[in-house]
C-alpha cells in the first residue's frame, strides 16, 4: 500500500534553529540545517514512505494578509542567516531524492493540506503529516495521521481529544473561537480553550454556537454577537486552503528509500 509522508519543512528547520540560544548568524543557520537534514533522513527512515511531499513556505505575504492585514504581525521574522541559507538547503533536499513544493501567496499548511485530502480521496493509502503545528490537526478527522517528530509520537483522534477537548473536525472551530497569538488570529475576546471546547462540546459546531449561545443575555453572549464579524474572520484565517495548484504529480513525489 502506498504512503504519503508531507513534511511541514520550516516547522522543523525553525524548531531547530531556535532550539540553540547562539546568538544569529550564518555559522548557526549552517549547523542548524544540518541538524534539519539529519531530522528530515529520520522522519523518513522512521516511515518509509512511497511518496514525500516537503513543503515550505515561500515567504512574503499571502491570501491570509489580504484578509486580515494584521496577521502574524507580532511574529519575529525569519533571521535573515537562515533565510539566505535555505535555497541551498533544498538544493540538498532535492539531491536526497525529495520535491520541495513551495508556493506564493499560500502556505505550508495549505500546500500539505491540499495534497493530503487529494491523497486521501483518492484512496491511494495511508498519509502522514511530520508537524508540530496544531493547524495541521484538522487533517486527522479525514484519516490522516499527525507525527511529532521532536518527541517521536503519534498524534490521532484520541490525542486531540485529550490535548484540545474537542474532535479533530471541530479543531479549526475551536481556534476560530479562542484565537491564536502566535499568528495574530484575534478569535473572541476572554475566550480560552476551556470555554471554546465546552461551547462546541455543548453546541456542536460554530455557527451553532453563534446561534445559540450568542443570543444568550449573558457577557459571552454578547461578546459573541458584538464579535461575530472578527469571529468570521478568524475562522477563514484559521481554514486550510484546500484547492491550491501543487503543480506536481505524484509520480513527481514519488521516494525511493533504498
């Protein structure tokens, strides 16, 4: 049976990166692909997988800026060493036998997604996406796995239960709701992950919260009639793309681990 292994390419290259408290520089950005490298030949002797889909992001802004001009803007930019070193880097990817898939105006996230649910609805075999991202996640409700590489873990249905509290398709729900500060996605005001899940949990979806518990005559309730524009928002924001033109086939992803 064939397997789609999707690499989120920068949530490793940053994670490594980031992991050492050396000041930037191009002699850090060197031994931090490096060490990216070897990750990449790991997550892949782990899976063996028929085909690999390693996707980067391409930098600059994208359909989500167009949407809401404030997003990601309280995140540091990429440290422009390691920016000036990854064309070389999936120069190396590319001789170790890997596509590297990196597209204007979108995302990672929605490159991977977009080959996921292809993957999955064609009923080619299994996928794996090798992510820390809990934007990712979502894909789990469709039949994807999530792999954690850094501590070497499965993430399934039961484990996004257990982290987020609510089922993998009502992930992006959940996130619409509370937010994400790390992205700039505003969500609604004093609503954290607790109330976000038991809203769901007890409602069922987001528009059947904004029905029910928005007409509620209580301070959520107002905040989410008052919010709803922002919470629409935030919900496309939190949304995987999922017709973006990859612009390769699967025989152009196709690995061979021998």
């Amino acid at each position: 049976m064939a397997k789609l292994l999707a690499i989120d390419g920068l949530n490793i290259v940053r994670r490594v990166y980031e992991a050492s408290p050396e000041p930037d520089s191009d002699l850090k950005a060197s031994i931090a692909l490096r060490h990216a490298f070897s990750s990449f030949r790991k997550v892949l002797d782990t899976h063996a997988p028929t085909h690999v889909l390693a996707a980067f992001d391409h930098g600059g802004d994208n359909w989500r800026h167009a949407l809401y001009p404030r997003y990601r803007e309280g995140r540091a930019a990429m440290p422009h060493e390691l920016r000036a070193a990854l064309p070389e880097f999936h120069e190396r990817l590319r001789a170790a036998g890997l596509h590297v898939v990196s597209i204007p105006e979108v995302e990672a996230d929605d490159v991977i997604a977009t080959g996921v649910m292809r993957w999955l609805s064609e009923g080619r075999g299994e996928a794996i996406v090798a992510t820390t991202d809990k934007d990712l996640h979502p894909l789990i409700a469709h039949g994807a796995l999530v792999w954690d590489h850094f501590k070497n873990e499965w993430h399934d249905d039961a484990w996004v239960r257990q982290r987020f509290g609510v089922a993998p398709e009502r992930l992006h729900d959940l996130l619409a709701l509370m937010g994400d500060p790390t992205d700039g996605v505003p969500g609604v005001s004093k609503v954290g992950m607790k109330t976000a899940a038991r809203l769901l949990n007890a409602y069922g979806s987001l528009d059947a919260v904004v029905q029910g518990a928005g007409i509620l005559k209580t301070p959520l309730g107002e905040r989410l009639r008052a919010e709803r524009e922002i919470l629409e928002i935030s919900r496309c924001l939190v949304s995987l793309k999922l017709d973006v033109r990859l612009g390769v086939t699967w025989n152009m992803l196709a690995y061979d681990s021998h």
